[in-house]
C-alpha cells in the first residue's frame, strides 16, 4: 500500500471508561468540570470552586455557556495539574448538545497536550438532559470527545510526539449498579464505535492522492474487512472487464493507476436476505478527465473518495456492534485523469446493467461509476440501496457545506434514514425529484446522458445513478459540500469529515432484527 497509510491511523484510538462510587482526585492530566450558567453567577457548584468560578465570570473570562470552555490551574487535591471548564447553559441538553460538549473538551484537550482526561459528571446528569436517558448520555459524551480529538496526519520532517488523548474515565460519585451501570458500558461501546468510524473515514479521505491509488484503498477496506473476519473481494480492470462494467472501466482507463471495484459483506442473522447495499464513490482523484477542472482549488480532490470513505466506516463499526442485519459494501473505485486513453466527451459507455451511457461531460463521472456499482450490489442481493458520493458541484450552490442532499425514490425509507441522521446530529436536506428531472436525462443516441446541464444539477445527478437501483428503493447522498470543510466548526476539524458514517450506522441499527 502507499506510504503513509499506516501514519493516518495514529492515534485514533481512546480508552473510555467510567468509575462509579469514587473520590473526586482521580490522577490524570486535566479534569472536566461541566458548569452551568447560574452556578458562574450563582454559586452552588461547589464550595471549593464557588469563589474562583464567580471571579471568572465577573471577569467576563468564563460565563457558562453553552460548549464554551476556559482552562485554569488546580490546585494538588484535585488529583489534576490543570482544569477543563465546560459550560452547559441553563436549558436542558440535548444529545446533541452532549456531542458538541464532549467535542469542545477534547479540543481544549489537545491545546493542553494531555493525555489522561478525568470527566467529572454531574450530580443527576441524566434530569438535566432531554432524553433522560443514561445510555445516550454516555454515547454522546464519548462519541464528541472521540470526534474532538480527531488530528490530521502530517507528513512533516519532524513530527509531534502528541497525538491526543489516550484515555478519559467519567467520575460518577453515585454507585452505579444494574441499569445505570449498564447504561454507560453501552453508551461508550456506541460512542467508541461511531466515533473510531468517524475517524477513520476522516483519515483515508484526507490522505493525498499520491498515497491513496484505488489499489491502495483496496488494500484498506481488505485490512477492514480482515479485522473483523468479514468476506471481500476486490476485482481489477481485467475482472472489471469481464464483468462488463464499462463505466467504471472508462472512467479509470485515463490513469496509470487502475480501477478497483471493492466489496465488503457483512452477515448478522442466519440468512443472507433482507440485504442493505451501500455504494460509496471512490474517485480517489479526479482532475475531471478531459474536461479539465480548474485548478484553484483542485488539490481538495483528494477528498472525492469520501463517499467510499464513509461506507468503509460504516463496515467498522459494524465490526464493533455487530446488529442483526446483512450489509454489502460496494466501493467502485478509479482516478478520473486526462491522458491519451482517457474517455471522451461524445463517448458512449455501456454499463454492467447494459445501459448505455452518452458522456457529455467527463468531470460528471462519479455518476458513471456508482451505476456499475449499484448493479453489483444488485447482483450481491441488495434489496435497499443507500449511496454516498461527492457527486456534485450544485449541491454547494443550493446547501453549502452545511447540509447534505438526498434524493430518493421511497419517502418513507427517506423519512426512517432522516430520524436517523437528527439523533446523529447530521443535517440532510430531500431535494426534489419531480419527473421533469428525469426527462431531462434522456439522450438521442443513448439510453441515458450524463448529465442535463447546470440547472438543477444536484437532483439530475442523483436521479442519474437511481436509474441503476431498478426500483429498489434507494436513497442517494451527495456529501460533495459537507465530506471536506474549509474550517472547523461543530464536531468537525478542517478537511474531511466523515459525514454520514454516524447517521447510516445510527439507521442499520434502527432497522436490525432485534
């Protein structure tokens, strides 16, 4: 595999635990307070801290509010040399605000170069959140402080000897037994698993071009795969070939380095039936073929593998949760590069479902590839399809890179993954898919076009690679604005994402066999 993979995986790994029945002056390198804003202007969070919290906020330096954070000496009892101040506002929290809790502590966390965080939870936690749930509390508490620990690997001369927490424990002074014990091993065991997911999907799509050939992501989902004993195949361009997948086969015969196509399969009941397929984009680089992108910003294309990214992730966390429920994994995976052998605009493509394909625009073939790819899942047993690409340039125009597009052709399977991605505090938008959009796609010489023009670019797009789900029900999601950020903000670093893992793994888990 490509130098550096290795690299990308460093410290994503966290021990969290928890102890029930302790002392306050747990040994580590920093505690977590969680303060509310009554208690800065109040008093009543404790008589050791009353005095010191107040003069902070009198000093306007620490208000409690909520996600905000201040850092200040300890003094030795605390069994801690420095003190990670929370605020968590006077409302009640949501899980949401729990995640971005967890998340804004372990930044904090980086900036003080610790190691060993100690969480102090407050008293009754649980009354004070929305849910009053213990599992979710836990889940979001650590699925935050792994995705707020999250580091971009470099490829410095010298390199920091840091590389984030390695470990948290939550103090609870209650003696936790039965449920409430239970509770909390299942919600770190959740958030651990979304959150290491998460990570993992951040680091392959931020890995340059160079070290990341689709032959080297094949290398990475079988490394998946073998973790956790699932079966894989990975088939090259003479199987490509063979196989008839002729839009993954154009799209990556412009490159030195050859397409891949990448499958995974997961088995959690006795059956293999009832099949969910995910389909992930791997264009590892795309310049856009012969029709050239510009270049001011061009280096960002590293991340047009985020959607095959994000399906990868899901596979570990399934290897950690284990549902009840059959997953394939379907990655098609090429570089997208100008070359003598390069397909064309003008060319017409036969696709692995015997569709033909009239190529107008060549920097349109994220498209292509995912509908040979939705044909294998097919062939695999998918009944459901859900695919995740960097597919367009006009989902940015209409969401940003705030919210992520959704086309489908099954409402009610839309309406189940939308619940899913609220309680994982991702935001998705359906976009329209009226059957103008359709007519829009048809071609004279070929059973479809590539594209139908810059109007309505996002729906065309989506509606472009549900023609190959053959009336499964499928749910397209074009991640192209959210996969890779200019700057952080929420749970997220600058650059990659990994958006979706956490709600389609919050989705399978609400659909398995309980």
């Amino acid at each position: 595999m490509g130098v550096g993979f290795g690299k990308q995986m460093e410290g994503i790994t966290m021990n969290i635990d928890y102890n029930s029945g302790v002392a306050n002056n747990v040994q580590g390198d920093a505690l977590i307070l969680i303060i509310s804003e009554s208690e800065v202007e109040n008093g009543g969070f404790s008589e050791g801290w009353d005095d010191r919290i107040r003069l902070l906020g009198k000093a306007g330096l620490f208000k409690g509010k909520l996600n905000q954070t201040y850092v200040l000496p300890a003094e030795n009892s605390s069994g801690c040399p420095v003190v990670i101040l929370v605020g968590r506002g006077d409302q009640l929290l949501t899980t949401e605000d729990l995640r971005q809790m967890g998340a804004q502590t372990a930044r904090a966390a980086l900036r003080l170069k610790a190691l060993k965080l100690i969480f102090e939870v407050p008293d009754k936690l649980q009354e004070l959140t929305v849910e009053k749930d213990v599992t979710s509390i836990a889940y979001a508490l650590t699925e935050g402080l792994m995705l707020g620990s999250y580091r971009r690997a470099t490829y410095k001369q010298v390199q920091s000897f840091y590389t984030g927490p390695t470990a948290v424990v939550f103090t609870i002074k209650e003696k936790l037994e039965g449920t409430a014990g239970r509770g909390w091993t299942q919600g770190i065991q959740k958030g651990l698993a979304f959150g290491e997911a998460t990570n993992l999907a951040r680091s392959l799509t931020n890995m340059p071009g160079n070290l990341l050939t689709p032959s080297d992501l094949a290398v990475a989902a079988i490394e998946v795969a073998e973790r956790y004993g699932f079966p894989s195949e990975v088939l090259d361009e003479r199987e490509i070939e063979k196989k008839g997948m002729g839009g993954l086969l154009a799209v990556g015969k412009g490159s030195v380095n050859p397409p891949r196509m990448i499958v995974i399969r997961y088995q959690g009941t006795g059956n293999w039936d009832n099949v969910v397929g995910l389909v992930g984009k791997g264009v590892t680089f795309d310049t856009g073929g012969i029709s050239l992108k510009r270049a001011p910003g061009m280096e960002e294309l590293i991340s047009d593998m985020g959607g095959a990214a994000a399906v990868l992730g899901v596979m570990e966390a399934l290897g950690r949760l284990r549902p009840r429920m059959n997953v394939v994994m379907v990655i098609p995976s090429a570089e997208n590069m100008p070359s003598a052998n390069a397909f064309k605009p003008g060319d017409v493509i036969t696709s692995m479902s015997g569709r033909t394909i009239e190529v107008l625009n060549t920097d349109a073939e994220g498209r292509i590839v995912l509908g040979d790819a939705l044909t294998y899942a097919r062939e695999w047993g998918a009944k459901r399809i859900i695919d995740v690409a960097t597919l367009t340039g006009a989902v940015l125009s209409t969401l940003g890179d705030i919210a992520t597009g959704a086309v489908t052709n099954d409402e009610a399977f839309l309406e189940r993954f939308l619940a899913a991605s609220s309680y994982s505090g991702e935001k998705v938008w359906q976009l329209p898919a009226y059957p103008e959009f359709r007519e829009m796609l048809k071609s004279e010489v070929a059973d479809i076009r590539n594209t139908a023009g810059r109007y309505g670019g996002a729906t065309t797009g989506g509606l472009f690679v549900g023609e190959f789900a053959e009336g499964l029900p499928w749910i397209h999601l074009d991640i192209a604005g959210t996969a890779y950020v200019s700057k952080e903000r929420g749970v997220n670093p600058k650059g990659a994402t990994g958006v979706m893992v956490r709600s389609i793994i919050q989705w399978l888990l609400s659909e398995s066999e309980i």
